[in-house]
C-alpha cells in the first residue's frame, strides 16, 4: 500500500503564486510517473500536470506557462508551482501517482485533495 501526502494550497489572490507538494511512502520499487489533477465545484475531475520519472512532462492548455511540476525521485515526491493563479484555478487539487509495488505491479493512487482558492 502506498500513501500519498499532500500540503500547500491556501487562498492566494490573483496574480499571486503557490506551491503544492505530494509525497508517497510505501511500497514502492519505482515511480511511472505522478501529477495533479484538480476538480471545481460542479465540475469533472481534470488534469492538470503529470511527470514521469525521467522527467517528461505533460500540462493541461489551460495551465502551459504559469504552472510548473517537478519531482524528485530520491524522494518519491512531486512539486507544483502555480503562478499567475486567476479565479478559474479555485478547486481541490489531488495529487495522483502511479508506481512499480509489490509484486512489480502497477498500481494508482489519489491524495486526499487539498483546496486552492484564488480570489481577492
């Protein structure tokens, strides 16, 4: 079993910046790749940014420029850095991994979500 642990996320106003944080403890042999997804009241869930291990990275349109995700695979955990953040960025983020675990498996799991809410 793997738990992921998020922190970061707060009100910012607009314009402003703020960093989101996941780590994943457990069994984990190796990372395919982890990422952020996010979901707004009366909205689907949504990608938001995903990296692989290597460090290919993939990010929704509406994010290309003003967010960046990172990992760090010595620690099994994933940074996003948002800046420029508009009112349209307010959700719950959930961090998302998806690794090597017991038995060379692949397996996906979610973070618990953490809120980000952009207003002035």
């Amino acid at each position: 079993q793997v738990q992921l642990v998020e922190s970061g996320g707060g009100l910012v106003q607009p314009g402003g910046s703020l960093g989101l944080s996941c780590a994943a403890s457990g069994i984990i042999f190796s990372i395919n790749n982890m990422g952020w997804h996010r979901q707004a009241p009366g909205k689907q869930r949504e990608l938001v940014a995903v990296i692989t291990s290597g460090g290919s990275t993939n990010y929704a349109d509406s994010v290309k420029g003003r967010f960046t995700i990172s990992i760090d695979n010595a620690k099994n955990t994933v940074y996003q850095q948002m800046s420029s953040l508009k009112p349209e960025d307010t959700a719950v983020y959930y961090c998302n991994a998806r690794v090597i675990g017991d038995r060379r498996a692949t397996y996906e799991y979610w973070g618990q979500g953490t809120q980000v809410t952009v207003s002035s």
